[in-house]
C-alpha cells in the first residue's frame, strides 16, 4: 500500500490555502513582518506560499515561483525574525485543526529553508553587493 505524502495528510490544496490565508492575515497585521509585505498583494503571496509548501510537501505540481535565496536576497532576515513567523505559522495551523504530529512535520519543512532566506549577521547582509535593488531592513517597532 503507497504511504501517503504529506501533501495529502494535511488535506492538500484547500487545507494549504486556509492555513496560508490564516497567517498571512496574522504577518500582514504584524507591526515588525507586516512591514515586509508593504506594497505586495497579500493574494499573490498567499498563493506562492500555498505553492511552494505543496511541491515541498509531495504535490505533483511544481513550484513556479523564484528560487528562495533570489526572493529574499535583498530583505535582512534575522533568525528572530525567523522565529517570530514560525510562531505565527504555528498559531494558523492550531486554529486550522491541524493535529500535533503534522504540525510538527509542517515546521520542520518550514525551517528546512531558513537557511536559504535568513542572514546570519547584518554585517554579513552589508557584504552583499545590492548594485540593482534597495536593501530592506527593517526595525523591530517593539526594541
């Protein structure tokens, strides 16, 4: 008997769409992560995010969206940052039903990439040459 990927043991695209929809609600109402989103449309990122965690979870369909590191390149991601967000993931997906065991599975995927988004130190993030594009860093309001 095929074991089920985890794609279909969350409940596939209409489960990723509600937990997607849930948080960004939560990170575009953020006054620190919020601040990244400004300008974009939270549908359109809602939807790559729905993309991208589907292909990674074992959806056939492939995710047509940038490469991670291409995507991020020019925000400053500290692992507080990182961390703030997956809190938030990790409330949408208690408030979506999602059991324990597959949330656990859920951030682990999650966390898989901070590596490919998230900047070690500022003094690493200024060594990047920005020759196109404005770097974003922002300050967390709170301190």
């Amino acid at each position: 008997m095929k074991r089920k990927t985890m794609f279909e043991a969350v409940g596939g695209l209409p489960v990723l769409e509600r937990v997607h929809k849930r948080f960004y609600d939560k990170v575009y109402a953020h006054p620190w992560l919020g601040q990244f989103f400004e300008g974009h449309s939270q549908a359109a990122i809602e939807l790559r995010q729905t993309q991208f965690m589907a292909e990674k979870m074992g959806s056939k369909h492939p995710y047509p969206g940038r490469d991670l590191p291409l995507a991020h390149r020019r925000m400053y991601i500290s692992e507080e940052l990182l961390k703030l967000r997956q809190a938030l993931l990790r409330e949408a997906l208690e408030e979506e039903g999602v059991c324990e065991e597959l949330i656990t599975r859920w951030l682990r995927i999650d966390h898989a990439f901070w590596g490919k988004v998230g900047n070690a130190s500022l003094e690493e993030f200024h060594r990047v040459d920005f020759k196109y594009e404005t770097p974003l860093i922002v300050e967390n309001p709170h301190g």
